[in-house]
C-alpha cells in the first residue's frame, strides 16, 4: 500500500504538508527488484525534490505551492501513483471568481517573478487580464521575462508614496519596507537602499481606476496598504487577497492586526475569509 496524505496548513506546518508512506503490502504486488520506489516533487513542471522509498519508510514534503505533483515510481520506471493536492480556499475562491468574471482587469502588487501566486493560472490561461508590479529588480527582471505580454512595473508601494527605506536580502522574493519583518524572520545579512515609491490609490488612478481586483503580496504590510485604500478616490476591487502570515498569531502572539484589517474590511463592504497565509475579500 502507498498512502499519500495533505496535512493542512498549521502553525506546524505553515505551507501545509504532503506525506507518503509505503507499508509492507506494496511488496505483495512488486517484486523486489522494482525497490527501492521514487518519490518525485515536481513543480512548474520541473523536478524539484527526489528519493527512494523502501517497504515501511515515508517521506515529507512542504509545498511551496499546490500545484506541485508527486509522482511514485518503481525502480524500473513504472508509474504507480501520481497525487496533487487540493487547492487551498483562497486559490479555489479565485479560480470561482475568475472563471465568473472573464477578462476582468487586476492588480498584483508584490508579484516576485510571477511563478506563484493564486493569480498566476488565470493570467496564464488568459482568463483575466493584469498589471504586474513588483519592487525588487532581481525579481521583476525574470517578471518581466515570464510576462512579456503583460505590463510590468517595477515599483515600491507604500501607502502614501515618498521616499523609503528599502530592505533587501538573498534573492529579493522577500524584500520588504518592513524593519520588523527582518528581526522575525531572523535576517540580519541585509542591505537598505532609498528608494521612491508610489502610494497605493496613485497607483490604481495611474492605471484608469478599474481595478476590478486585488492581489497583495507585500511581505509585513499588506493590511497596512489595504487600510489606505481611499474609496472616495478609488473604484473598491470586487476581490481582494492579501497575505496575512506575517502578522498571524504565530508571528505577532496576537489577532489584532488580522482583526483590525477584517473590521476594516467588513466595515467596506467586504466578506472576508480569513485561510492562514492569505485572507481572501469579496464586496458584497
């Protein structure tokens, strides 16, 4: 027998996690030079994790994203199981929502380099339509190759424009304004750079003020940014999912940001589901 299993996301296991076990039955079925088995993690279609599984041992794999597949082979290369898992609420409310509203206009702010995302899929299959907006140069360089059809930003978003202090590290997929996002992620190797950014409402006017929704990916302020949104300047998006992790009870001790910002929300107009790493937004 191969069980494959999803452990949802947890303070445990914050991305969630794929787990595979293979018991001694799968040797009733397999001779045993079909062992040891292989496990393969493939993501984008690119494999990213392998390892070889004998009767009675297991393996583990976080997801950096669901659309990972697993797949188990024999040793002879003969496929027994290919799994992935379920799409998590914000990505099923998404793809509801975008097979719902075709062509709709959005923003990402915070797109990295476009390879994850609960937008990606729908900007990829030309369901919606998007600007792109990303404040790491790193980043929005392999954005911009991974988008060439698309216009691409390369911006800071604050939520009133003006200088700002601009932390970065490794790779830039973390990049942030926020000091306090460094000390609780441990990063210490970092450089600040000033740099100017556009506030969020100048951002939507620049681009015709039909944002008809909203992906925020910000890296410690995303309930920061959405609070700024002014709707006596504004159209309000009719979706909105933004990244609530950073400021969870697991990172901060305390609901009160992610209570502040649904409040805010609530207050707006909006339903709001709140699924551990994001929070998804629907006006109502």
């Amino acid at each position: 027998m191969i069980q494959i299993i999803f452990i949802e996301k947890s303070e445990e296991f914050p991305l969630g996690q794929i787990r595979v076990d293979v018991d001694e039955t799968a040797s009733w079925v397999l001779d045993s030079n079909q062992f040891p088995l292989k496990l393969t993690v493939l993501e984008n279609n690119k494999k990213v994790w392998t390892v070889k599984l004998e009767c009675n041992s297991w393996a583990t794999w976080d997801p950096l994203n669901r659309d990972c597949v697993i797949k188990i082979e024999t040793s002879n290369n003969i496929l027994l199981r290919e799994y992935t898992p379920e799409p998590d609420f914000c990505q099923q409310i998404f793809d509801m929502w975008s097979n719902n509203n075709k062509n709709s206009k959005g923003l990402v702010v915070g797109t990295h380099d476009g390879t994850s995302g609960e937008w990606v899929k729908s900007i990829q299959n030309g369901i919606l339509d998007a600007v792109l907006v990303e404040g790491s140069n790193e980043q929005f360089l392999k954005l911009k190759e991974n988008y060439p059809n698309k216009k691409c930003i390369r911006n800071i978003i604050t939520p009133n424009g003006g200088m700002v202090e601009f932390y970065e590290f490794g790779t830039g997929e973390g990049n942030t304004t926020d000091p306090n996002y460094l000390i609780s992620q441990g990063i210490k190797d970092y450089k600040i750079v000033e740099e100017k950014s556009i506030g969020i409402n100048e951002l939507i006017i620049q681009e015709g003020n039909n944002i008809e929704w909203l992906h925020i990916d910000l890296e410690g302020i995303d309930d920061t940014i959405l609070m700024a949104l002014d709707f006596e300047r504004i159209e309000k998006p009719k979706l909105i999912i933004f990244e609530v992790i950073n400021f969870s009870p697991g990172r901060i001790g305390t609901t009160d940001r992610i209570d502040k910002v649904t409040s805010w929300l609530n207050q707006n107009g909006y339903k709001v589901k709140y699924d551990y790493w994001n929070s998804v937004a629907i006006l109502c």
